[in-house]
C-alpha cells in the first residue's frame, strides 16, 4: 500500500517511529488525508498505529479544528466513511 504514496508522504512515514512527536503524526496525518480520502483502518495502517488510538488522539481533534472532514458528516459509523483534509492551517492553532 504504502508504495503508491507520493515521494514527499513516503519520507515524512519513514521518519516516524514508535515514539513519534504529536505534531509529526499529525503532520503525516494532514498529509495522507490532503493526498487523498482515507477511511480510519488505511489512515492507522498508513501511520502504523492502532486505529482506536488514531481516531481517540489525532482524528477527533483535527476534526474538531475543521482540518479533517469525514466524507459522510450525517453517518458517522458509515462503513463507507473516509476523511480528508480540508485545509491546512496548523494544527493548535486558534480559530480565527
């Protein structure tokens, strides 16, 4: 799966490790999800996390800073649902 990435996603998810810093998974996380929609298993298989711990840590939150959007806002439990990016602005910072 991971050999159709684009290079620069490719070196940001080889960068990360078991211990990676927050803001690097998110930054990889924003990546993948701006390359393309991504359910929760794909994106935690990108990432090489556990999918409960992706969607508890880094998906609820970018979510709530409108940096994700799932594809299927009315159904959130849809087993078609995907996310993707839907702008860029940094994670943590304040809504403006």
């Amino acid at each position: 799966m991971k050999d159709l990435l684009p290079i620069e996603i490719q070196k940001q998810l080889d960068k990360l490790g078991g211990k990676s810093r927050k803001d690097d998974l998110v930054g990889a996380a924003v990546a993948l999800l701006k390359w393309r929609g991504l359910s929760l298993p794909e994106l935690a298989n990108y990432l090489g996390r556990n999918a409960e711990y992706v969607r508890n840590t880094y998906l609820t939150e970018l979510i709530r800073a409108e940096i994700v959007e799932p594809t299927i806002p009315d159904n959130p439990t849809d087993p078609n649902q995907k996310y993707r990016a839907v702008r860029m602005k940094s994670y943590g910072e304040d809504n403006e």
